[in-house]
C-alpha cells in the first residue's frame, strides 16, 4: 500500500520522527539493520517494528490515535496487552508531550524487543522510503517540506483533544486589585483537579486541601529570599546542644522532587511487616541481627510493645532507639528516611529483599503547582541561578532537549519534571513588565489582569454606580500616569452600604493614589473631584524682613482631602456626575 503523507498533519510528523530520532540515538540503531521494519498498513498508519512487534505508529485517521508505542507497563487509559513473552502492552495517546513523559518504560520494552530479536520475521514489508526518512534528516526535511501544517479551526473535530494547553510557567500581571491572587487559586486548582464550573467557596477548599496534600505550594518572593532559601543551601542545626550544619532543600527543588515521586496506589506493607515481627518472635532470643547498607556495621533489632522496631547497634558503647513503623512505611513509599537513616534503610531493604515488598504505582505522576506572589519583587537571577534554563518547556525532565545541572552544595544532579507548573503574579504598579529580567521573560508566558467594572454591577449596593465610578477614576488615572496603575475592581468586592464605601475610600482608595501621584492632591483632585479635595486658604505668616522668590506664594497651592464624615452617596457620584475638561 502507497503512503499519501499529504493527508498528514506535518506537526504530527515532525513529532512522530523527533520520537524516532530519541530511539535511534538511545540504542544506536543503523540503517540495513534487519531487526527492523519501517512500513505502512491498511489504516494509512506509519509504522516501526522491531522484530515480531510494532513499536511506534503515528496515524491520519481521525479515528484513531495520533501516537501508539511499545512500553513494559501500562502507561495509557487505553492499552493492551502483547501476547507471548516478554511481558509488554500497547497504548494509544492523543499528543506527543503524554508519550515523552513515559521515556523509560517504553525504552525499557525497545531494548527487550532489540536484544531478542536477530531478524524480523516482517524484513520483505520494509519501506526503503521510510526507512531514508528516519535515518536521512535531509531527505525527510525535503518530504516534508512539500506539507502544510493543518490550522485548526473554531469546527469541532471528532477525538480532539479538546483540553486547552497551559502554559508550564506563566505570570499574571496588572494592576492592584485585580484579583490576581484568587486567579492563580483557581487556575492551580483547575490544573491538577481539572476545569469545572466551581463556586469561590469551593475552589478554595480544594486549594487548602491540595496545599496540604503538597501538590500546591504557595510562596512570596522579597529582597531578602536568596538561592539558598529557593533551590538548596546550608543551614545551621543544633542537635544536643551541639551546632551542625546540613545541606537544606528550599521551595523548588522540595516540589521538583515531590512531582517526580508516584502515587502509590496499594502495596503490601502491612503483610511484610506482620512477617517482619513475626519472625523476630519466632526467633532466638527474639531478635534479628541485621548490617547496615553502607558501612557494614552490625545491629540487632527487636519488637517492642507498640510493635514498633527496637533496635541497638552491636558496639561497645551500644545505644538504643526505635523505628516507629510509620517512619518504615514512609522510607519504602517515599524514599525519604525521616529517623535512624542508616537502620531504617537497611531493615527496609531487608524487607524488600526477604519477604518481596512491592508497590502498584499511579499510572501518572501528580501535577503539582507552585505559586510565586510578587515574583517581580525579588532579584529572580540569582534565585534562580543556573535553574532559570531548566524552566524551559523542551529542557524539562523527559522531553527530547532535556537538561539537568549539578548543583553546588549537595552535588546531585537536578532537573525539572513536566508535572511542575509555575504561576508567578506582579504589581504593574510596582515595576512593568519591560523592566523585569529579560531571562525570566523568555522562559515565562504572559497574562494581563486588566480592572473589569462589570463585575461590580453584581454587587447588592447600587445607591452608587461602582461600575461607572471606578471606569472614571482608572480613565483618569491612565490619561494622568498610565494604565499599569489603575485601581482594581477588588477593592470594591463586597461593599454593601455607604459606610463600606466610605471606608474603602478612606483607607484604600485614597493612600494609594498619594502612593501613585507621590502626595500631589491636586492630581489626586483631578481624579476624584473637589467634593474630595479642597484648595486651602494660605493662612501661614511668612517674617516680613526676609525676602525670597516673588512668585513662590502665589503659585504655592495647598490642597486638603475634605473629612470623611461629610462624604455622601452624592459626593461619591460627582466623581462620574457632572465631567468637563480639566482647566
């Protein structure tokens, strides 16, 4: 059967061979290797075999997957599995960045294929064509190159993939105000739980739920937090009196290395333990002699009436203590030992090797969210450090251009997952988007908050017309300054009377426009009128035997803002009242 690639999405090709190329690379494959296949079937299907089994397809058919690939586990919601040994399934996906995500068992399941493998029983089918396009980058630049790419349209699409993309890292910018903070609530709530119509209430008791659970983590940056507070850094202790000092993980890399770490669905700890204690009983003396991993040191461990492990190292000066069995069940589901390091690692080990610990892990890796506030406010490069490249989409863990560095403290090697997300917010009033640092711009997508006096009109107060009240006050703000500091429509959520209104004004309102036109009240005047601000009679005695400039008293202005307590709902709409040209 002839192969009519115009009926392909280039995009879809150039992902299906940069795959390809990933496979070629990792096991070093040549042309005129006879254990593979490269060949197109009935369904108009490009596929790659490796031996008796179909390793990597890609397909036009709207019908049917974008992507199929060979893994040594389920690693799709919709798989089967090979028949015959070794063990191994086939899974379907909708987009290249779900397959990328799954490098190791889909390279683990290649490599058992190759190495069993000494010519395919499938050679005479082999493609010359399609074997050139993946091993000749030339000659596939030139085939493609005769593509369009198909643009989608508004037309809805049989099996699309109707989930919008979001951006792995992005920043929400705009004004005070403009709910910033809520939106990054929602949306880190929406990428982990998915997109679902949701009351206030209950977008966040999901996000306090999901902080607790550590798929969200929410941080503020300032002048003073530092590389060492963010990625890792040395820390003073003291331990019985006595100071050390350890190497510390900070925000990042705790939620980089969390979003590596699987779910575990079930294990079977609470029978190997049960065998644990019961041979300890059955014992000699009932204990168990035991070796750490590292140094080989000899222990003895015991049970104790809570049916938690006692233990004692097997020394002259030998101490006691215990390993509670929760702490146990931590290290074997998390790697993470959080008492008695050396013992705890070695009865876990003992326990995987004696009585078959085993572990049924989430198909998927949780999503986790970090949430950076005021993400302008602090010096983002050297935070950041060397880490700011590993952002990248394309640099991240499992993807085609991935990077890792070595970081300087621990020395352990460090990347970033796929599942990571990052939502930064900044105050426009605080510094514009042009002056942020250009590295953090490229590696970030970009989201204005603009004000929305519509949403006032929901509110129950209507005495006043919000909507149209904070319309005129930001119009006159950017024709006075500019439209990063408009005021948001936040602070006027919730008011319910001419006293919330009042007091909004009062302590909110006003301070920050003194804040934005640096205590000039006459520019503070023309943006809120002179039923708020009054021009003062100059009553001040100036020593009469003392001369200075002629002109400075008579073009000297003192404004005053007018007693709160005189403010009415007619003093409030004279701000969108009776409007003229400023003289």
């Amino acid at each position: 059967m002839e192969l009519n690639l115009k009926k392909f999405n280039k995009q879809q090709l150039e992902e299906y061979y940069g795959f390809l190329d990933l496979i070629i690379e990792r096991f070093g494959l040549q042309e005129g290797d006879k254990r593979l296949v490269f060949n197109v079937n009935d369904k108009n299907q490009i596929v790659f075999t490796i031996g008796q089994r179909y390793v990597w397809i890609t397909g036009a058919n709207e019908e049917d997957f974008k992507f199929e690939v060979i893994s040594e586990k389920p690693i799709s919601n919709k798989y089967s599995d090979f028949d015959g040994k070794p063990t191994a399934f086939w899974n379907g996906f909708s987009n290249i960045s779900e397959v990328l995500k799954h490098q190791q068992t889909i390279f683990s399941a290649i490599e058992k294929e190759l190495n069993r493998t000494q010519i395919s029983g499938f050679l005479k089918y082999n493609k010359e064509e399609l074997e050139k396009m993946a091993f000749d980058a030339d000659f596939r630049k030139e085939a493609l190159d005769q593509l369009k790419t198909i643009t989608i349209t508004d037309e809805p699409m049989k099996n699309a993939d109707k989930t919008p993309v979001i951006p792995l890292n992005q920043i929400l910018f705009g004004a005070p105000g403009t709910g910033k903070t809520y939106h990054t609530k929602k949306m880190a709530v929406e990428i982990i739980n998915g997109k679902k119509a949701k009351t206030r209430e209950e977008i966040n008791k999901e996000y306090e739920e999901l902080i607790k659970a550590g798929q969200i983590v929410f941080t503020t940056f300032h002048q003073s937090l530092s590389y060492e507070d963010f990625i890792e850094g040395i820390k003073p202790e003291t331990i019985d009196g006595n100071v050390t000092y350890e190497v510390k993980e900070g925000i990042f890399k705790s939620i980089c290395k969390n979003a590596f770490s699987k779910e575990i669905t079930s294990d079977n700890f609470e029978v190997v333990y049960q065998k644990l204690l019961d041979e300890i009983d059955n014992s000699v003396d009932n204990k168990l002699v035991l070796e750490t991993l590292v140094h080989a040191k000899e222990f003895t461990i015991y049970k104790n009436s809570k049916n938690n492990i006692r233990f004692h190292s097997n020394t002259e000066k030998a101490y006691e203590a215990v390993i509670k069995k929760e702490v146990l069940e931590h290290y074997l589901k998390t790697g993470e030992a959080l008492d008695w390091a050396p013992y705890t690692k070695s009865v876990a080990n003992y326990i995987i090797e004696k009585y078959n610990y085993i572990q049924n892990e989430a198909i998927e890796p949780k999503k986790h969210v970090l949430i950076i506030d005021e993400i302008n406010r602090g010096n983002v490069s050297a935070i950041f450090g060397e880490l700011i490249t590993l952002l990248e989409e394309d640099k991240r863990k499992g993807n085609p251009e991935h990077t890792e560095v070595k970081l300087p403290y621990s020395g352990d090697n460090f990347s970033v997952p796929n599942n990571v997300y990052i939502i930064g917010t900044m105050n426009t009033a605080d510094r514009s988007v042009e002056a942020l640092d250009t590295a953090l711009r490229r590696r970030f997508s970009f989201v204005e908050m603009q004000p929305d006096p519509k949403i006032l009109s929901d509110e129950k107060y209507k005495k006043v017309d919000l909507s149209k009240l904070l319309e005129t006050i930001n119009q006159r703000i950017e024709m006075l300054i500019d439209k990063d500091h408009q005021i948001g429509h936040s602070y006027f959520i919730g008011i319910q009377n001419i006293d919330d209104l009042k007091r909004t004004f009062k302590d909110k309102i006003i301070p920050l426009l003194e804040e934005y036109f640096y205590g000039d009240f006459g520019k503070i005047g023309l943006v809120l009128g002179g039923e708020f601000i009054k021009l003062a009679e100059n009553q001040v005695a100036f020593p009469k035997n003392f001369e200075y400039e002629k002109n400075f008293l008579e073009d000297k202005k003192i404004y005053h803002i007018t007693s709160s307590e005189s403010w009415e709902e007619e003093t409030f709409k004279s701000i969108y009242g009776e409007v003229g040209n400023a003289k």
